[in-house]
C-alpha cells in the first residue's frame, strides 16, 4: 500500500511537470510541421509567463493575465514569423533572438512597474492563480482502495491548464491527420511547392502555424507563472522550452509519440524529486548527484538504444520562394 | 534542466557577454552619493527580492540610509564572472566599505581585497583571511535547532521535512541543527531531507522547490522546513495549497502566508549589514572574524501577530527554555563539519 501511494503521487507529479513542456511541445508541433523551426519557444514561454503574472497581479484576474500571456507569446510569435515568413529570414537566428531578447526584457520590465529586482508581486489573492480543482467525492474516495486514491491524486485535483493541455493531444491528432487544414499544414512542411502550385498559399498556412504555436505557448508560460508557482522569477523556463522540442524530435513530429517524450522527461524529474534520500533495495541510499544525474542519463540512453530514426518534416528550416 | 545542453550553454555564453557587458555600467547608485563615506554592498544569487537572505541584507542597507541619510551603492549578480568585476568597479569609484554577502563571493573578495588594500571589506557567511576584511558567520544550527522543535511540536504525523538550496556545507550547517531540534523533542521522529541541486541556479528554482515540498506531504510530512532563497517561496505556498505547515528561513517571512507559516529561522544580516555600515562610518570597523548566535541575538526564531495563533504559548515556553538552554550551553548544538 505504501509503494502503491508512492507510485500514484510519482505520477501525480508526472503530470504536473509533463504539462508545460507537452503545452509547449504542442506548440513546436504545429510551427515545425508547417516548416518554421521553433527555437522560439524558450522565449514565447517566458514572456508569456511575465505578461500573465504583471496582469494577474495588477487585475486579480488570472484570466486576464491567460489572456495577456496568449497575446504576447503571440506578438512574439509575429516576430518570429515577420523575418522568417516574409523576409526569408534564418529561423534559428529569429527564435534565438526573441528568447535572448525576452530573457533580458522581461526582468528589466518587471523592475520598472513593479521594483521588485525583476520579479513580479507574489499572486496570492483569490483568482490570481489556477488553483487545483478538486472533483466531487475526492476526498471520500482517497479513503478506498486503489481506484480511489488515482481518482483522487491523478483525476481530481489538478488545475484547470492541465486537462486543457490533456485535450490538446488527441485534438492535434484529428487537426492533423483528419481535417483538411491538418492536411495543408503537413504538406506545407514537406514540399511547399506542391502546395503553391495547388493555389494554397503558403504564407498564409505558415502565419497560421506560428500563430497557433503562440497561443499554445502563451498556456505554457501562464502555467509556470500563475499555476506552477505564484508570479514570475528571472529565468523561470530554466530551459523548458529547449526540453519541449527535444521531447518534440524525440516524438518524431508526431503528437501522440511527443505525449509519450514529455512523460518520460517529466517522469525522471519526478523521479530524481522523489528517490534523494530514500534507501532503495539492495544499493541503499544513493548519493544525491546521482540522482540528479539520473533523468539526462536515461535520456541519452533512451535516445541511443531505443528510439530510431527521427526523420523531419522535408522543408523544415527553408525559407519559402517561388 | 536542459536537455539540449550544446545550445544552452550556447545561449548563456551569449548572455554571459552582454551581462558581462553591462555590469560595469549598471553599478546602481541609490540615492545621491555623498563625497567622504560611501558604502556598498553586493548581493548574491537569487537577487535583492529573494524575500529570504539577499533581501535581509538589503533592509539593513536600507535602514543604514534612512538612518544616517548616507546612499549607498549595490550590485545584484547574476552570473559568476561579474563579482570580481564588481567589487573592483566599486572599490575603484571610492567606495569606502563593501559588503559581500554570501559564501559564493569569498574568492572574489580574495581577489580584490588584495589589489584594493585601503578599501574595507566585510564578507558574510564566509572565512576571508586578509587585513583588510571582516568575516561575519551565523551559528545558524542554534536557530534550526529551535526551529526543528517548533516543527517536531505541531507535527501531528511525527514526520518533518526539509528543503535546502544548493547542497553545500553551509545549508547541511541547516539542516543538522534542524534534525537535532526535532529529535530533542521526539526521539522517533523521521525527517526528509531533499536538496534542489548542486549549482547556484538551485536557489532561484521555486517550481522544483513546490514539487519537492509536495513530494515530502506526499509520504507523509505536516511541517516544512526550507533554507533555499527563492526556491523556498515554492515550498511555502506549496504548504500553504496542501493545507501544511511551513517554515521560513534567513528573513522573518510570517507575513508570506499567515496561518501556514509555522515560523522562521531568522538570522540577522540585516543587523550584520547595518553594523558593518556604521562601524566602518565611526572608524570602528575591525578585520577578523565575528561568528553571531543565540547569544548575541544574531540567530533565533519569530514570532509576529501572523503566527501568533500557531506557536502557542505551551510551544513557546519550550522554546524560549531550550533557547536558555543553549545559550548557558547546557543544550550543545553540534556544528556540521564538512568531510
């Protein structure tokens, strides 16, 4: 029983660290499969992360501030998309500028409106947070045995951001592979003159794709900031964004295998949380660096021995003329 | 995290260049500077709003110059490579005291202390043996220790927890008189001990600081104990979402979450800051070495009107005995020593 409560809050944690990076990850999904490589993303996330905590904390709506990080992942996104769409820009160039950029900016932001050293006001008032939800009979059906305890750590008792992040996957998949928009955006990614010569404009799929990829980040970032913790701390992503297009090319562009990438980074980073200092069977207690350790040698493992070729979209990273 | 190390590391030389770049314009001066005396003071990670040790710091700066209306000058690091070159920027434009807080800055104090031999330097947390440099520690075990009962005393499950910074001696220094206090009062009590990294990025991370909280409820612990900068703002809202006990460290942080916040390890660097200021101003200020407990009120623990209801007052006779206790050394709150 003890063992079995473990392992259902491992996966509770599971998911609550998968969730910004599989946000994320979706986000790449959509740019990088139009053509448009995604180095944006670190970025597009931190800004929104700043943009959703000022708001929040200067309106005590949070979704005030889901809408203000939305739009400002978005702006970015235009960024992005207006040197690398319109003007041929590199697209590695483009998205690195625009993190460096945030990376600098909000902070310097922060210390002008609100003299916190670049932080933003801790959110702590009612509304300025997506708390937990906790589903009806949780606490009745932790007392039973194993369902209940899953029903009431991993179904019931997570905020608002991660269901949506949840729905997000399957309904990728059916935009992809089922609607004829998911279609272009495909063929956009894989030979843009196929799709130019057919009257589609290209442009306009690759606009569309940056702009979704904006949305989906502006949920990652106002889920660091206002869900994961309470306001907006100098280098919040920490490299998320970098991790979500690993997960990305781990997942082979594809959403359900990306899910699975996200998981499996958020589950040895649980793991490594979880094992410092408990005395496992027979090696005792581990030292702490080699837990932490532990989730990049998996990942290099994992990546050497069992994943095989990731092949990318064709176009991916060429500009587009006629 | 990062998996995509190349490209990271990529990113943070670039950024390291222009920080790099800027640190030796943006010496901030606050307030107008005076000719004769001028102090200054150079935070460390986490930053001067860190509402934990950086931001104790800069109250005592604060209350320096609303005191003596003297402006001082003030640096926040935010990477390696701009210390020396701070600390030499502002002992070449006539600072007359600089005040290096925290044990990540003792080579660079090292290093300039030497190449400006008539500026004075005092370095809290740290050993820097120089003529011209002052060391001030904390017996910070004695606080951890009054701290480890109080959590020991609420625990209803007989289970406690521990979040520290960046694994070094100084926070294990936390940790030890944490699990001295919380055996004192229940022998049988069992403790978590988690750490969030080994790089100084591990005391501005409260995302991993939330999750490694939750981690410590899930197996069962009721109070938190954290010493980890602005990581630890994660672990105390943490408490505060699961309806759990925290402790706070280093500021008295009982206002954060009123009725979560069990209490808070305070350790005075403000009063080590002011005084460093004004001795150095009334020409007092000796070289050597200061280490600050119980006993010269430079450790202990708070007690405010937000955790008035939570420490009651049976809680605070045993505290306020064990802290006699110590102070007449007949509790010995042993030291960690680093292997």
């Amino acid at each position: 029983m003890e063992t079995y409560t473990l392992i259902v809050l491992l996966m509770a944690a599971t998911i609550r660290m998968a969730t910004p990076l599989l946000l994320a990850a979706m986000a790449g999904l959509f740019s990088e499969r139009s053509g448009v490589i995604d180095l944006g993303l670190e970025g597009k996330m931190l800004g929104a992360a700043f943009a959703a905590a000022a708001v929040s904390a200067t309106t005590g709506s949070v979704w005030l501030g889901l809408g203000a990080g939305i739009l400002t992942a978005v702006a970015l996104a235009l960024v992005i998309g207006y040197a690398c769409i319109t003007h041929r820009g590199n697209q590695v160039v483009a998205g690195m500028a625009v993190t460096i950029m945030v990376v600098g900016l909000g902070p310097t932001l922060g210390l002008a409106w609100f003299n916190l050293g670049g932080q933003t006001p801790q959110l702590d008032g009612a509304g300025q947070r997506f708390t937990s939800l906790v589903w009806p009979w949780a606490e009745t059906a932790r007392e039973m045995p194993l369902p209940g305890l899953l029903y009431a750590e991993l179904l019931s008792g997570q905020n608002l951001l991660v269901y949506f992040a949840a729905a997000l996957v399957p309904f990728s998949a059916w935009i992809f592979y089922r609607t004829r928009f998911g279609l272009r955006l495909r063929a956009v990614g894989e030979n843009p003159h196929a799709v130019d010569t057919a009257g589609i404009s290209v442009n306009g799929l690759r606009y569309q794709a940056v702009i979704i990829s904006g949305v989906l980040c502006g949920f990652a970032g106002t889920y660091l900031s206002t869900a994961a913790s309470s306001g907006f701390v100098r280098d919040m992503t920490a490299g998320k964004g970098y991790l979500a297009l690993a997960a990305l090319i781990f997942g082979k562009w594809k959403p359900w295998p990306t899910l699975g990438a996200c998981l499996l980074f958020a589950f040895t980073d649980a793991l490594a949380t979880r094992l410092q200092g408990v005395a496992l069977p027979v090696v005792g207690v581990v030292p702490v660096q080699f837990i932490l350790a532990l989730p990049y040698v998996l990942t290099v493992l994992l990546l050497a021995g069992f994943v095989g070729q990731a092949v990318a979209p064709k176009a991916i990273g060429v500009p587009y003329s006629k | 995290m990062d998996f995509y190390p190349m490209l990271f590391s990529h990113v943070s030389r670039c950024l390291a260049a222009t920080t790099l770049c800027a640190a030796v314009f943006l010496v901030s001066v606050a307030g107008a500077a005076e000719k004769d005396f001028l102090p200054a003071i150079v935070y460390d990670f986490g930053g001067k709003f860190d509402r934990s040790f950086n931001q104790s710091a800069s109250e005592g700066a604060e209350k320096f110059k609303k005191d003596t209306g003297i402006a001082y000058r003030e640096f926040e690091i935010t990477n390696a490579a701009q210390r020396d070159l701070a600390m030499a920027q502002l002992a070449k434009r006539g600072a007359s005291i600089i005040v290096a807080v925290g044990f990540t800055q003792a080579s660079a104090v090292e290093k300039v202390a030497k190449q400006f031999p008539a500026v004075k330097f005092t370095i809290i947390d740290a050993v820097v043996d120089l003529p011209n440099v002052q060391s001030i520690n904390f017996r910070e075990q004695e606080s951890s220790f009054l701290c480890g009962m109080a959590a020991a005393l609420v625990s209803k499950t007989g289970k406690v927890g521990f979040v520290g910074g960046m694994d070094i001696p100084l926070i294990r220094k936390f940790a030890l008189g944490y699990a001295q206090g919380v055996h004192f009062v229940n022998p049988a009590a069992e403790i978590f001990e988690n750490m969030t990294g080994t790089t100084p990025a591990a005391w501005g991370d409260p995302t991993k600081g939330a999750e490694l909280a939750r981690s410590q409820f899930g197996r069962g612990a009721d109070v938190v104990f954290h010493a980890a900068g602005a990581t630890g703002i994660g672990v105390m809202q943490a408490a505060k979402d699961s309806g759990k006990f925290s402790i706070g460290c280093d500021s008295n942080q009982n206002y954060l979450h009123p009725g979560s916040v069990l209490t808070s390890a305070m350790k005075s660097v403000d009063v080590a800051v002011y005084r460093a200021f004004s001795e150095a101003k009334a020409g007092t200020w000796k070289p050597g070495q200061l280490v600050l407990g119980l006993p010269e009120n430079g450790v202990g623990y708070s007690l405010d009107e937000y955790n008035r209801k939570l420490l009651t007052p049976a809680i605070e006779a045993r505290l306020q005995r064990a802290k006699a206790d110590i102070v007449s050394g007949k509790i010995v709150v042993a030291e960690y020593k680093a292997p």
